[in-house]
C-alpha cells in the first residue's frame, strides 16, 4: 500500500490557482467568466473535497468556477479511532470504539454548505449550481430547502435523493439496494459507535478488491492504491436517521438533476432511478432531469472530462 505521504504528492489538483478557507474549502476560479454561475461539490461519504481534484480543472477549462468543501466530520475536519490507527488491526477494539465524530450532526454539515454557498455566489453570477454525491445527496437537499434564491440548479451524482419526510436509512434497507457492495463492508453496529465505519487502510486483498469494485470500479489498481489513502473510516452515522425536510414552496422550485451511473456498485441504478420516481410522484414540485453515464460510483476519478460536460450542460 502506498504511504500517506506519497498519496498527497501524488493525487495533483491539477490547477494553477487553489484557495483554502476556513471551511475546509478548496476553490478553483482560474478561467472563470463572471456570466457564469458556479459550483459547489459536496463529497459523498467516507470521502472529502479531494473527491474534487480531477474534476476542478476540468470545469475551469471549460471557464466555470468551483469550490468543493470538506464538510464537518470528514476529509480533513474527520478524526480517527484510536483503534485504526494500531496495526495489525485489533477487530474487537475497532468494532466497539465510539466514534469521534460521533456528534456531528446533520444541521452543521447544512450550515456549512449554506456558507459556502453564500461565498460562491459572489464569484459569478450569484447563482450556484450545487452538486452533491452518493451521501452528499443529504446535504444539498437541505441546502436548497434553505437558500433556493442562490441555487440554479441542484444536481445528484449517483447520490440519495430522498421524499420530504423519509431518512436515508429507510431507503437502505429497500430491495432496490440489495445488490449493494457497501454494506458488507461495515465493520461495527452504528448504533453503537455512532458511524458507519470501514477498514479504509485494510491491507487484506480481498477487503481491498472489494472496496474498489464499491466505489471505483472503472479506475487502475494502481490510481485506487493512491485514492484509498484519503478514505477515513467512520462517516456520521446519525445523518441516516433525520427525515428529509423539504417543501414544495422552496425545494420544489429549484430545477433538479439527476446523474445516474450504469454500472454503481455503491448505489445500485435501479436504487438511483427508484428514488428519482418516488421524489417526482411526491409532488414537491418540477420534475428530476436524468442524465446518463455509463460507469461506476466515482466518475470524477474516471471520466472526469465527461462529467464536466454533462454538468456543463446543466449549468448552461
């Protein structure tokens, strides 16, 4: 396995101008035109703003500006059980060892967003695009609930899109995520220890085999060993729980998108497209644009090109 350190020499941002902010918060502005709006990427779970990284400059070639965030509990504002840090691993300690990040609620992951929203909002033309993935799909749907005047558009990357009312653990335990290879990978009851929490460091081939076909089924084993170093193992359990809470009079007037991936292992496509049906027959209001990609669960790693143009095309 590749060592931390040759992991963030190696995973490039790929752009000439990167900002940091207080909020965990990397943008890229290069190229951008004032005409336009810009966009805001929220990672999904176990994952971070580098989820970005490819993507970013991709959008700035075609002269878009991009801010992606870590949001609370995660990529670089996550903390580790004491238990994964020890190798070889102690199962018995790591499966039983509250969370860190145990606290972290789905309010602050919100908040952070609508900051971050705010800001970008002032680099173009005052509206944002706002992209969410897989877990992500949380948090964006309360963002527009929130500040729907700043949004263009709200797009869903392979992400959980959910009716107001119903939390993302009901849709889990649905048959149309049965064919799912994440959930064989939890190591601990969230009940328990407050997250859903992976072996993201595990040096055992089968685990490692199957935590790419998850979530990067379309990348080199040999990009995957670099990606893998950035994963932390616990994503806030208690997000899974809080209904959705949106309306027709605010969520519903924002124009939504749905990227849908042909061959995801983490969100089945029957999963993807059952939620887009069960959100439009609710009535909260327009109907979810789908777009179609062919590809597993992460294609900014893997086309990052080609998903710069299918958000090109949402954004105008």
């Amino acid at each position: 396995m590749i060592d931390r350190r040759t992991a963030v020499k190696s995973m490039s941002l790929g752009a000439a101008s990167i900002a940091v902010g207080g909020a965990g918060m990397t943008s890229e502005a290069r190229g951008a035109g004032s005409g336009k709006p810009v966009f805001v990427l929220v990672h999904g779970a176990w994952h971070g703003a580098w989820t970005w990284s490819d993507l970013v400059p991709e959008l700035a070639k075609a002269g878009y500006a991009s801010v992606a965030l870590d949001l609370p509990g995660a990529g670089t504002r996550t903390l580790l059980p004491k238990s994964f840090q020890k190798r070889p691993l102690d199962m018995a300690a790591f499966s039983t060892e509250m969370s860190p990040v145990a606290a972290i609620t789905q309010d602050e992951r919100t908040s952070a967003t609508i900051d971050v929203v705010k800001c970008a909002a002032s680099m173009g033309n005052g509206r944002v695009v706002l992209v969410g993935h897989s877990w992500g799909g949380l948090t964006i749907s309360r963002v527009a609930e929130a500040v729907p005047e700043l949004l263009q558009s709200v797009v869903y990357l392979s992400a959980f899109l959910l009716p107001n009312g119903v939390p993302a653990g009901a849709l889990l335990g649905d048959a149309a995520f049965s064919t799912s290879l994440v959930n064989p990978m939890m190591k601990a009851d969230p009940q328990k220890v407050g997250a859903l929490r992976m072996d993201t460091r595990t040096d055992d081939p089968a685990g490692r085999a199957a935590m790419k076909r998850a979530f990067y089924g379309d990348i080199s084993d040999e990009r995957f060993d670099v990606i893998a170093n950035f994963l932390h193992p616990d994503e806030v359990a208690s997000t899974a729980g809080v209904p959705m809470a949106i309306t027709g009079s605010r969520y519903g007037t924002v124009q939504r998108h749905y990227i849908a991936m042909d061959a995801d292992n983490a969100i089945p496509p029957v999963a993807q497209d059952m939620m887009v049906k069960v959100v439009d027959e609710s009535k909260i209001g327009g109907s979810t644009s789908v777009h179609r990609m062919s590809g597993s669960h992460s294609p900014f790693f893997a086309k990052p090109g080609e998903l710069a143009q299918v958000l090109g095309s949402v954004a105008g």
